[in-house]
C-alpha cells in the first residue's frame, strides 16, 4: 500500500499537531545490530549495499517489520555524496570515513564538484522510489551537515577532537568556509531529488557540531546550515536538525531552521523545550548505552523520559544517538512497544 502522509503520527508530530501517540524510530535503526541486516549485507564495503537499490530496500525495510518503528531511515551515508563525485572516500568496516587524500588546500576543492543526485547517485534515488511505492510509513531522508561531513574530508576520517578542522577553521578561514559552502549546495540537492523521489521528511545529521563552543559554531558553522534549512524550506517537508553535545547549542540549531531539533541525553527533555522555546519540537533522547542493560532498568530509563516530557506535544521519541551495534534487538522492541503504550500527550 502506497504511503498515506495523513495517516502518519510521525509527520503530525513534526508540525507539532496531536497525535494518539508518540512516533518512535530510532537513529541507525537500520544495520549493525540486526542479525537480519548481517544476514543479507555480506562483508563488502557498505557502498557496495548502497549501491544496490533492491539490497538497501530490504535494509531500510528490516528494522520497520522488526520494531513497528514510525518511520523509516533510508539506508545510505553522510559520505555516500562525496563518495560518488569521486572525492575518494570510502567507509571501512569498523572504523568509518576515510579519506584517501584528506583537504589540505584550496587545490583540493577542485575534488569536491557540485553533486547531480540523478546522474551520481541514481541508486539512492530509485532505492527511495521502491520504498514510498510499496510501504505504507514515512521515509526520512538526510544529508551530513556541512560541518561533520568536512571533518572526515579535513581529519582523513574519524577523529576524537577535530584539531585539523578547528585549526583550517582559524589558519585558512576562506577555504573552510568554501569547503562548507559546497558541502551545503551538495546537501541541498542530494535532499531536494531525495523529496523529489519521495523522501517525506529530511534530516541534516552535525553529529560532531557538539566539539564546538556557541562562539564557534556561529561564526564558522551555522551559516552553511542554515544555508541548506532554507533552501529545502519550501520543498514543504519537516526538517530535523541533529547533533550530540549539543546542549549549549540547541537554541542556535533551532535558529538554522530546522523544524524539529534533536536532543541528546545529557540534557532533560523539559531543559531543552526550556532552550528552545515554548513551540519547540523535539526529538530524543534516551541513551544509546542504557539500550545495553537488563530490560527492567531500561524500561526505568525509558519511564524516565516520558516523564521529561510531561505530556507536550510535539515529541519524538528517539535514542540520543545511534543505536550500538551490540544491542539486543528485542530490548529495542520493547522499547517502541513501551512507548506507544504509556506516553500519552497532555499530561502524564
Ligand atoms: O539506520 C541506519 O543505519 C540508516 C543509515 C545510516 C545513516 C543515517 C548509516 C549507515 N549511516 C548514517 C549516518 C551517519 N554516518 C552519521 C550520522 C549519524 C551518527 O552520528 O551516527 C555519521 C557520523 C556517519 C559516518 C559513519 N559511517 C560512521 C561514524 C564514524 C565515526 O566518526 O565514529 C560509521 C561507523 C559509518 C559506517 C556505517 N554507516 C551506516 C552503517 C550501518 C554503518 C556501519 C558499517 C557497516 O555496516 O558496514
């Protein structure tokens, strides 16, 4: 059955309208701990799985069936633009992003190309097509902010404190700012030919925007954000903003645009509608690692955000980040199963 959006408890809450109940999916949903997923992925590079329009499919499909999750998270990466331009990037099992030759001068920007998402990524494009065609739940697209996506392209891959990317922020001010200015015309068309193709909600993933001060975010960050934010305004879709570490940044995300912000677990759901602003719309925020522990403590866990809540509407319930690899998929079943029956809108 075709996707009806009216039926959808996720994209209601997104305009913040009440819904029977609260929309739960989890980020990195799909993949890592689905003996499913391990299944069907093989042991090739994960490009190779994006890159099979019918494989990522089943992937983005796997945990919906397996968790009645609300929404469904396209399975691709933050990279996979940047990948498929030729910038020369791949995703290593077990470590992430690398980069072969990582940005170090104006000279490589000539390596990061506008994105044609039909001609670069006509994989991810028709992997969407399948989805909306045939399932009835809304599918979240997304892109990389600019900022974490230049962390892998400025560090050569995962790095812990950035030291690269701060200091190309300080040294070389111009070129990391056209570095983001392309990152964001990238997002911006990968996101809109991803609403074009069905995508009805997107999100803009900084997951590493935390390891900046407020100072620093503004000047050198917030910009390219909000560059994309408005530029996919009128596409007329939800856009969520996200990133961890964000506490002191949360109200400066909200100000890039996003409709709806999301929200780690280092700050309470109240403190945060505190930051954002009494129509705030949030999403949030159990953490990952309590997702490890024996079922009655994470249903404590769990109680405990519904809690934070206290019954406001606009709220989505999600993990504060990914969920790890080594979660036992039935914790995250009952975890939905939770929520949709004890969070209640207006009141607890
Ligand atoms: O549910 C899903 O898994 C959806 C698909 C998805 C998404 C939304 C993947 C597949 N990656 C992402 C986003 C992504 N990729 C982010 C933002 C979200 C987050 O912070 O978790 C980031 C930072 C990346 C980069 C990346 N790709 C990392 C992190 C490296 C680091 O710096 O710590 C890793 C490990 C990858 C590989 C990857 N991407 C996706 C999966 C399932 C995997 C695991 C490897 C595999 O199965 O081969």
């Amino acid at each position: 059955m075709p996707f009806d959006p009216q039926s959808s408890a996720f994209l209601a809450t997104c305009r913040r309208e009440p819904t029977e109940r609260v929309p739960v999916w989890f980020m990195r949903q799909a993949g890592r701990s689905l003996p499913e997923y391990r299944a069907v992925r093989g042991d090739g590079s994960i490009n190779t799985a994006i890159a099979n329009p019918d494989l990522a499919t089943e992937i983005t499909l796997q945990p919906v069936r397996r968790y009645g999750v609300d929404a469904a998270i396209l399975f691709s990466d933050i990279v996979t633009p940047v990948h498929a331009i030729g910038f020369g990037i791949d995703i290593k099992p077990g470590v992430g992003p690398v980069a072969e030759k990582p940005i170090t001068s104006a000279d490589d920007l000539r390596r990061l190309r506008p994105l044609d998402p039909e001609a670069d990524t006509p994989y991810v494009l028709e992997t969407i097509r399948n989805l909306v065609a045939e399932h009835d739940i809304p599918l979240i697209g997304f892109a990389g902010a600019p900022f974490t996506v230049a962390s892998y392209l400025i560090e050569g891959g995962p790095s812990k404190n950035k030291a690269r990317t701060k200091s190309m922020m300080l040294d070389a001010p111009e070129l990391f700012t056209s570095i983001l200015d392309r990152l964001a015309d990238m997002a911006i068309v990968s996101l809109t030919s991803q609403v074009a193709n069905g995508a009805s909600a997107v999100q803009v993933f900084d997951s590493w925007a935390g390891c900046l001060s407020p100072d620093m975010y503004e000047r050198y960050v917030l910009p390219a954000s909000q560059k994309i934010f408005e530029a996919v305004a009128p596409l007329g879709v939800p856009r969520i903003h996200f990133g961890i570490n964000t506490g002191e940044l949360l109200a400066l995300m909200r100000a890039a645009g996003a409709d709806v912000v999301g929200v780690d677990w280092l700050v309470p759901l109240d403190v945060a509608r505190q930051r954002l602003g009494p129509d705030s719309i949030i999403q949030g925020n159990l953490d990952p690692v309590l997702c490890l522990a024996q079922w009655p403590a994470v249903a404590d866990a769990v109680r405990r955000v519904i809690a934070q809540n206290a019954g406001e509407p606009g709220w989505i319930f999600n993990l504060g980040h990914g969920v790890l690899p080594e979660t036992d998929p039935a914790i995250l079943e009952r975890v939905v199963e939770l929520v949709h029956a004890e969070a209640h809108l207006g009141g607890q």
